[in-house]
C-alpha cells in the first residue's frame, strides 16, 4: 500500500526508535534459539526452562514471527541439531563480512544452543550497532553482540527470544513513555499486550506486533474521516496554536475537497499578521479555491460572518475558516474565538458543523493539554495531526485516542500539498512500532 510505505518511511524517527529500543529490550536476558526450537515453542512443545507460566497463558497461541517457518508439530520438545532445515540458504562459514545484524529478524542460525550465558571472544566479528541510550541497569547491547557474533560465526538460522516478566513489562512501559505515549497509556497498552502472554518467550517481532495489535485496537475507534453534511455551506472551523501547521492544513483539504467535486471557500480569520493572510493565499491558489480576506488587525469574527454570508449566497458546499495561532494559556484570545463563534451562529445556529484542532505531533504531550483548553473554548469535533514525518513523538496520538476519543481525521506527513491522509489505525501502529518490517 503507498501511503503505508510513505507514512514508514516518514514515521522513521518514531519507528525506528521504538524499533532499536524493543530489540534492545528482547536482547537484554534474551537467549538465541535455533529456529527449529522457536517452531517447537510456538507449537506450544516447550516449557520456559526456570519461569513457571501461569495457569491459563499456555491456552493462548503465540502467533508465529514473521520470519519463521510453519510448526512442524511432531518435532520433540528438545532442539534437534541434525534436523534438517531445507528451506534454509547455506550459511558462509564463517561470515565475518556479513553486516551485523540490525534487529532480531531474519536471524541467524544455531542448533546447537542453548548455552548462550558463556560468552565467548569473537575478534573476527564486526561490532552490532548499539541500541540507544540504555536505561538504567540494562546492558542490552554487549549482551546480543555476543550472541549475534557466535551466530554470525556459526551462519546458523537463530532468533533471539526473552521471557516475558515484569521485568520486560516495565522497560516495555518505559521506552512507550519515552515515546510520547504518556504514562496512564503506556501502562494500559503494555498490560493489555502482556495479557495471558506471560511467561512466555517472545521475539522482538512479535513483541513488535502485540503492540501494533494493541495500538491498533485503540486507535480503531477513533479513525473516522471528516464528515459531510448535506448543509450549505458546511462550515469548517480551523483551530489550533502557533504554527501547529492549521493554514498548511486548510489548503490541503480544501485540494482534496475541491479534487471530490466540491465548492470550497476559505477565509483566512487570522486578520493580525499579513504574512499569514499570504500564505493562506498561496495554498488557495495551489488549491483553486477562493480565500475570502480582511484588512490587517479587523475583527476576524467580523471576517467569518462576511465569509458566511458570500458562501451562502454563492451556494459552496464548505467554507472553512483559518484562526490566528493561540497558545492556550491567553485567555484573551482563546475569547475571541469564542466570538467567532457566536457571530457566524447568528448565519447557521448549527454552525460550526466541524471544529477541527490542529495538532502537532512534535509537541508530544503538550497537545493533551491543547486538546482540553481547545475543547473548552470551541467544542472540538475532530483532530488532525500535523508533522508526523520526522517526529519521535507520534506515540502522543495513541494517548490522545486514549484519553479523549475524539476522531483523528487526517494526519500531516509533509509540507506538500498531498501530504495529509486519511488516519489508517493499522498502518500507523505499525509504522510507530515497526512491525511488519521484517525485524
Ligand atoms: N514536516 C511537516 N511540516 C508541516 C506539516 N504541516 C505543516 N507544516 C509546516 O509547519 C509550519 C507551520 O505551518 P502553518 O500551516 O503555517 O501553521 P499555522 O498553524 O497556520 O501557523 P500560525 O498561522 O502561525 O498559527 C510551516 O512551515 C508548514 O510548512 C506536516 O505535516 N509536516
């Protein structure tokens, strides 16, 4: 899917944070499995040596990593080094050229395990990348270096499994928090995820897909486009702080809107800064939609009722109104839009049909209290997140959506005009955690 490729590629910062930390996480008392033995465990043949399951978590399947082949159910439970891996590539003997490898994906080879605690030299092998800034107490790095090395060395097909206890609980909850999800979310996605798993080994490509499954079943109520009403004109008001990206916004709806066949007026409601005004303008023209204007520092309640009143008359389908910036500490200006609001009431008492808050993803947990104020002063409808390219913070969606409910609309990915997109809850979740992606 395109846009999935897109939102991956740009949710790099997000993604591959979470990705290096969950690797990190699974190498840190994780031990490397042969293949064969991982297809054991996850035909439910193998008990967790010294971590007893508690009652009920051996009735749930733990859903086969991506990268392994089927169970073969009548193997024993107890790794067989001469099985027979047909499906495999002959590994180079040894590899020292071979790249380290990134995650714990398409892994590396090793019947002969388990002994994985004796560490053993290997000046031949280059170093793994390390994972970033562990947390306290954990040596998570030097740990898989030396296990990935002696798999390198022996170009035997392994993955790297870690039982799932508090212990993983709680440095799960920690890089979740680290990444923008907030703590009462980070805490509930992580106890969720560890549900009835408990005890069990679990590769980092899975842990990657129970927290996309997870993700994804908050994120799924709140995934819901922009409504259309058959009002004329339905009245788009456009709200948010300084530069969350609500002008950038407005002229790529207003493209997609005009792209569906559909009327479209703006009216650019931040009458304080002429350069604001021109922008407007600018994404009108790029959009091909009028931008209804004001003189510099006039009443913008002033400016949305005229705007009212012309698309009326003209009988467009939307008109969408920009707002001067506001941080939601001034109570004056959060006010003001209060005023816009009451004027173009007096058009439509049903107006505004949509109050879109725009947020940007690079505040991270500021955009909790944004929403509150936000919703205080103009009654929200629907969120769009902005600038989720390059951000490490895109978890603060999954606590918005867990917090407030509120429909995420569309989300921003670039500065282009086709760069906003519908918000797909499955192919966020596994851009922000990288499943799918092969670790
Ligand atoms: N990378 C990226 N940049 C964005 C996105 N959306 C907006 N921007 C940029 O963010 C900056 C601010 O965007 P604006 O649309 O001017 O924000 P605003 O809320 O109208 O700003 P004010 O008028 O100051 O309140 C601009 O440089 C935009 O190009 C996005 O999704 N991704």
């Amino acid at each position: 899917m395109a846009f999935f490729r897109k939102l991956k590629d740009k949710l790099f910062k997000s993604s591959s944070k979470l990705d290096e930390g969950l690797e990190a996480i699974v190498a840190d008392g994780g031990e490397a499995e042969a293949v064969e033995e991982v297809e054991a465990v996850e035909a439910g043949m193998l008990v967790t040596a010294g971590v007893g399951a508690p009652e009920g978590a051996s009735s749930e399947p733990v859903p086969a990593a991506p990268e392994v082949p089927a169970p073969e159910p009548e193997l024993p439970p107890v790794p067989e080094p001469e099985v027979p891996e047909p499906d495999l590539p002959p590994a180079p003997e040894p590899a020292p050229e071979v790249p380290p490898a990134p995650g714990p994906g398409p892994e590396i080879p090793e019947p002969d395990l388990p002994e994985p605690e004796v560490p053993q030299p290997e000046p031949d092998v280059p170093p793994i990348p390390v994972p970033p800034a562990p947390r306290a107490g954990e040596e998570a790095a030097p740990k898989r270096a030396g296990f990935i090395g002696r798999m390198l060395g022996r170009g035997e097909a392994t993955v790297v499994r870690r039982v799932l206890d508090d212990d993983m609980v709680e440095s799960l909850e920690e890089l979740l928090i680290a990444s923008d999800m907030g703590v009462d979310t980070a805490l509930r996605v992580t106890a969720n995820m560890a549900e009835g798993r408990y005890g069990r080994k679990v590769s980092t490509a899975e842990i990657k897909q129970f927290l996309a499954d997870e993700i994804t079943r908050i994120m799924e109520p709140v995934a819901r486009p922009m409504p259309l009403y058959p009002t004329r004109p339905q009245v788009v008001l456009v709200v948010g702080v300084n530069g969350s990206g609500k002008t950038t916004t407005i002229g790529k709806l207003a493209s997609q809107f005009r792209a569906a066949g559909k009327k479209v007026v703006i009216a650019a409601g931040d009458t304080f800064r002429a350069a604001a005004v021109e922008q407007l303008q600018v994404w009108g023209e790029r959009a091909g939609v009028p931008v209804m204007t004001a003189p510099e520092g006039s009443d913008p309640a002033s400016l949305a009722f005229d705007a009212m009143t012309k698309a009326q008359a003209d009988g467009a389908d939307l008109l969408m109104i920009d707002t001067a910036g506001r941080l939601q500490n001034r109570a004056d200006l959060m006010e003001e839009l209060s005023k816009i609001v009451r004027v173009i009431r007096k058009k439509d008492p049903d107006a505004p049909h949509n109050t879109l808050l725009v947020l940007d993803a690079t505040t991270g947990q500021n955009a909790l209290s944004q929403v509150e104020t936000f919703q205080k002063m103009a009654d929200v409808s629907g969120l769009v997140m902005t600038k989720l390219d390059g951000t490490a913070k895109g978890g603060v969606l999954v606590a918005l959506a867990d917090r407030f409910g509120l429909p995420i609309h569309a989300i921003g990915v670039g500065e282009q005009i086709d760069d906003l997109d519908a918000f797909d809850p499955r192919e966020f979740a596994e851009a922000l955690t990288g499943a799918g992606s092969g670790a």
